[in-house]
C-alpha cells in the first residue's frame, strides 16, 4: 500500500491572535477524531497558523481504509456445538442472524469460557473517495469563540474564507465549501508576497510561502522573531522585556516578523513603570526595553509584520502614535494627583455596582466591615488593623480616576501610586494594589497581611451577596466570578496563611447584607465544593479529602494542616492495620442493634480486652483535646498507640461470644472505640 502526504489550508481574511492561539492544537485533535472516525490510517500531523491561513498536513496517508471489523459474541461454544463438533440450533441460529454461514463461527475466551464469535468484515474504501467529505468535517468542526457570516453561502467562521488548498501529494481533492472549490493555489505575503501561487505537491509548500514572505510554522516564526530582536538589543544596548504572551501575541500578527525598535521622551518616564508598559504592551504590542540595572530605558522593540525599503518610516509612525498615548496617559497622571484618593472615595455612591445590591461605595463599606471583622479573627495587632481599614476605605478610589478609566487593568496600580503621593502609609499603598492578588489560581500572593485580608473582604461581600440576589454560578455561566474568588479565597487562607473561620464569616457576611439562612447554607455548600475540588488539585485522594473534611471543613488551613498529616501516615503499616480494625468495628456494629458506649472491666474475661478497655480511657480526653487544639501530628501519634492494643483485641477475642452479658460488654467495648475515632474521622476509607 502506498502512503501519501495530505495537505489542507484554509486561506482567510487577518484571523485575530487570541483565536489562532485555539485553532493551530484544535485542528490536530478534529482531524485525528475525523481520521480514524473513517478509518483512515497515516502516520502523523503537523498545523500551521498564520494570520491569514489556518493549515494541517497528515503525513503518510494510506490509500485505503482499513477494512472493518466487526465482532458479535454468541452462544457459549458447548452449547453452539456438540461433542462431535456438530452445529446445533443455536449456532444455526446465531450464524443465521450475523449473515454468515455456520462453518465461519469462531471460537474465542472470554472470561475463562469459550464463546462462538461471529467475526464479519468490510473492504475498506479508497481513501481518495472519502477525503473529501473528510476535510468537509475539520473545516465545519471549527468553531471559534466569535464567527461571522460574509457572503449568501451563510458559513460562519471566525473571518471570511477567501481561498481553499487541498493537496494528497501531488492530486487535488475537490470539494465546495463556503461558495469555494478546493485547489492547489495559495497566496503569498499580502504585501510582500505573490497573489497566486500554484503548489506542484505537498512537499513544496512551505518552501513556496517562504520565498513569497510568509513563514507558516509558528515556531520558525518564533525563531525568526526572536532573533531579530536579539540583533536588535546589541545596537540598543538594552533587552526587550519579552513576555510569554506578548511574544505569542505578536508571532500571531504577522506572516513574516520584521522587529524593529524606537524612542521616545525621557520626561515619560517619571510615570509609574506599569503606566508606561501597559500603554507599550497591551495597547501597542510592543517589548519595552530594560537597561544592565532591569530599568526601563526610552525604547521600545515592536514587530512590523511589512519589511519596507525603509524601515525608518514603520519606526516614526510608531514612534507617532505612542507619543500620542503617552502624552495621554501624562495627562491623566498629572490631572489625578490634583485630587486625593480619599476625596473621591464619596463619589462611588454615584456607581451603581448592582442593580439589586447598591452603589460601590455600599458594597466598599460592607467589605470595609468585614475586613475588620476578619482582621479580629485572625488576631491581628492594632497598627495593622487600623491600616486594614484605611486600606478597604480607599480600595476601590482609583476606578474613578481618569487613568484607570482609560488603563482598566491598571486598577490597584494607580492606587497604589496615588495613595504613595497621597502620603498615606506605606502598608496602606501596597494593600490598595495587593487586594486584587492572587488574579487567579497560582497566581503572585500579597506580600503584606493588609492587601490579603481586604482582598478576602471583598470576595466574601461578592459572594454572599450575588447569592442573596440569585446570581450564583449556574453551568458555564459566572458573570460574577464566584468561582474565581472561592478559589483565590482559599489560596489567600493557604498561602499567607489565615486561620478563617469560613462558618462565622459566611454568617457575618449574610447579616451585612440580610440575608436569610437558607442563603448562609447556599453559600456554605458553594465554598465547600469548591475547597473539595481545589483539595483534589494539590493531590488529595477523593477518600482523604471527604474524610477530612467531615471534621473541619470549614478551617480550611486547619485542614490542610490535618491533610498533610494524613498524606504522611496513610501509607504506613501502622495506620493501614488500624484502618482495617477500624472497618471491622463497623462492620460489626452495623449488624447489631444500637449499642451503648458502656463497658464493664469486671466482665473482660482476657487481658486483650483490658488493654484495649485502658487505651480507650487513657486515650479519650488526649484525642479530644489534641484535636480541639488542632495538634494533628499528636493525633497521629495517639491513633499509632491505639493501633496494637485494636488490632490485638480482634486477633484473640471472639466478639460474638454466647454468653449475652460478655457479649453486650464487647460490643459496649467497640462501640466507644467506634466513637473515639469517629472524632479523627473515617479512617476506615482510607485502607488501600
């Protein structure tokens, strides 16, 4: 059989960055699913995105289907055949309803018995005949998160489709799609390269695109880019400051990257770092440019996706329009600091946060209570408290202020800057800008307890809040993202770390905002599912997390704590015999009647009764107190002791004795050793 390469790209209008980012591993997976759907084999696959081309090539592409196989499982072969090797009716019978005659029934084992199969198979088709309809279906399975509609065809994709190539080495696969006939034409460069360039096979494709100025593998794209800056950097005497997503962004934009560099006024730079990067990356894309010290210099790298004749025109209308954002954003820094934070705090009663929940200013002061609430319960000192406050009053200021208007994701940064010039505390600065951290799972924790507990605050009000309103998370839908700050909530608890008692503040939270109980329980259950989850995440088994979290769940540090105790015990010999004891006392209580906790020393008629009857007395109020005190290594401790006088007693005592009284005693005897580890939890779940 021969094996051939197919090649299919889809030629568009500019796609934006974000979507070619989905679209070059989307197109792997839809095209293997599709494949092996039409039982096509080949050997591997490759994508490639550009701006204006989404392509695939599938390498070693057999010329026939593989042929299909199907299996039917029949009467046990005893019964489908007799002593002589005769077929009887229900061979007959079976052979009869598959198709096939008798003489084809197979025999096969299934599970230590001996089965007849029916095995029928199906010649594979050419592949030529199903190609087709097979790139009909990865084009058609692409679906991006924004489509549109150009012409009477009525087919939505992200941009209009302008051209179709389809190659299997070096024949064209014909279909229509989109009011377009597949070929075996390209276009180069939009401005550099070719209108029409006729592909000869599949081979020849990239290097065509590469001398018409179009580079399709994003990683030679990648290479390039980077290169060219690297030259970049030694005439500038600088390096460009290059993010992962900012390169990503930029290898999106062009076809063919030319980096470049330019300048602009030194005076910019006695604006805040963050002014003048945002404005640079997320609003021009381009790299800003750090000296030997890691200071920003008056230079920035951008990436043209046109090599001009002169390249000094692409660097002075860049040059251009940053001006003009600077200038801006000047602007607005200097008219800001004519007012202070605190003076504006006032006017966020004239923000509407939520139709049903008031202003920004009503939800700032809830959070404000709650901070100092929380601030209580983690018994902080009173300096820091006092900046807890100062901090939840001016936390949400500067969403008034005409830099954040402009720069939104410069909240908290401008903040923080203000309040420095505003000479608010130093604490109190930091916090305005540390209260939106952690931005997302994983993400940079606040360095100071103040931004930490103001941030936990206002997620809590959030919270508590859209599920008094009936905004909780509903499917994929979270406009208010609750499940975001749930999730920041217990990484702030984890991670600065804060010993949150997550029942209080759920109900101090309600009463802010009057909310019934049955509201508090919704809220409870939403933080509870959300920790279980994350619990998992960091490696917790299912049966350790619920075992847990049955007895302290709503300490989330407390739990962790008792978490890491259990990853380091549960895999012992000592804690695993225990957990089988423990099984066994269960067991065997579930099958008697309800059993007092009450034992009689002068009924043991053995000394493996007496010893576990002593470890339970001596041990009850030691476990009682190390788990009130949260001591969990003691617990661990303890549960050790108590594991050889258990298991013991299950070795040489025989429960169900027939003498009732000495009975009804030994089960006493288990019942209280029941309930002494129901305190640390189902430890029986735990035996591997």
């Amino acid at each position: 059989m021969n094996y051939r390469d197919l090649l299919l790209e889809i030629g568009t209008e500019e796609i934006p960055a974000g979507f070619l980012l989905w679209v070059h591993k989307e197109i792997l997976a839809i095209a293997r699913k599709e494949m092996e759907s039409f039982r096509i084999p080949f050997s591997g696959m490759e994508s490639y995105a550009t701006p204006r081309r989404i392509a695939l090539l599938i390498k070693g592409v057999a010329e026939r289907q593989e042929d299909a196989v199907q299996e039917a499982k029949g009467p046990a072969w005893k019964s489908a055949f007799d002593a002589n090797g005769n077929p009887t009716k229900a061979a007959h019978g079976f052979a009869r309803s598959r198709g096939i005659d008798v003489s084809d029934l197979e025999m096969r084992e299934v599970g230590g018995v001996q089965y007849s199969f029916a095995i029928s198979r199906t010649e594979g088709l050419p592949a030529k005949e199903m190609l087709p309809e097979v790139m009909l279906r990865i084009i058609k399975s692409i679906v991006f998160p924004k489509n549109m509609y150009w012409n009477e065809s009525m087919v939505r994709f992200a941009r209009p489709i302008r051209w179709l190539l389809c190659l299997w080495e070096d024949e064209v696969i014909p279909f229509q799609y989109a009011g377009l006939t597949s070929g075996r034409t390209t276009r180069g460069h939009r401005f550099m390269g070719k209108k029409e360039i006729s592909v000869p096979h599949t081979g020849a494709y990239l290097d065509l695109l590469y001398d018409n100025y179009v580079i399709a593998d994003p990683e030679k794209r990648r290479e390039k880019m980077l290169a060219g800056i690297a030259a970049l950097e030694k005439e500038i005497e600088g390096h460009a400051d290059i993010s992962p997503d900012l390169a990503d962004e930029n290898l999106h934009l062009v076809e063919y990257p030319v980096p470049f560099y330019g300048s602009f006024d030194e005076a910019y730079l006695e604006m805040p770092e963050e002014v003048l990067t945002t404005t640079m990356a997320s609003h021009q894309r381009y790299f800003p440019v750090r000296d030997g010290n890691d200071k920003l210099k008056a230079l920035f790298v951008g990436v043209s996706n046109n090599r001009a004749t002169n390249m000094g025109v692409v660097r002075e209308g860049n040059e251009r329009v940053l001006r003009a954002r600077l200038a801006d954003a000047n602007f607005f820094w200097k008219e800001d600091q004519k007012k202070p934070l605190a003076g504006i705090v006032k006017k966020l009663g004239s923000v509407v946060y939520q139709e049903q929940l008031g202003s920004l200013y009503e939800k700032c002061e809830r959070s404000r209570d709650l901070a100092g609430h929380l601030a209580a319960m983690l018994h902080l000192d009173e300096e820091t408290i006092a900046h807890v406050d100062r901090t939840a009053f001016l936390a949400k200021a500067d969403l008034l202020t005409h830099m954040v208007y402009e720069f939104p994701e410069l909240r908290g940064v401008m903040g923080r800057e203000y309040a420095k010039r505003n000479s608010e505390p130093s604490r109190v600065a930091l916090g305005i800008y540390e209260q939106y951290l952690p931005e997302s799972a994983g993400g940079t924790l606040p360095s100071d307890t103040v931004g930490a507990v103001v941030g936990f605050a206002d997620r809590m009000d959030t919270v508590v809040a859209c599920h008094k309103v009936g905004l909780e998370p509903t499917g994929s839908q979270d406009p208010y993202g609750l499940r975001r700050a749930a999730r920041c909530m217990n990484e702030l608890i984890w991670g600065m770390p804060m010993d949150v008692d997550l029942e209080d503040f759920v109900r101090y939270a309600a009463k802010r905002v009057e909310a019934e109980e049955s509201v508090v329980d919704a809220v409870l259950a939403f933080l509870r599912q959300r920790l279980l989850m994350q619990l998992k995440e960091r490696g917790c088994s299912h049966e350790m997390v619920t075992m847990a979290m049955d007895v302290i769940w709503w300490r989330p540090l407390r739990l962790w704590e008792f978490l890491e105790t259990l990853m380091e015990i549960s895999s012992e010999e000592w804690f695993q015999k225990l957990a089988t004891a423990v099984g066994r006392v269960n067991n065997i209580l579930q099958k008697t009647e309800s059993v007092e906790a009450v034992w009689r020393e002068g009924l043991f008629e053995n000394s493996w009764e007496k010893t576990l009857g002593d470890a339970l007395s001596s041990q009850r109020k030691a476990i009682e107190d190390a788990m009130k005190d949260f001591q969990w290594k003691k617990v661990a401790g303890i549960l050790a002791e108590l594991e050889a006088p258990v298991t013991a007693f299950f070795d040489n005592v025989m429960v169900m004795a027939e003498n009732e009284e000495i009975r009804v005693n030994r089960l006493g005897l288990l019942e209280d050793c029941r309930r002494l580890f129901a305190r640390v939890g189902n430890i029986a779940s735990l035996k591997q």
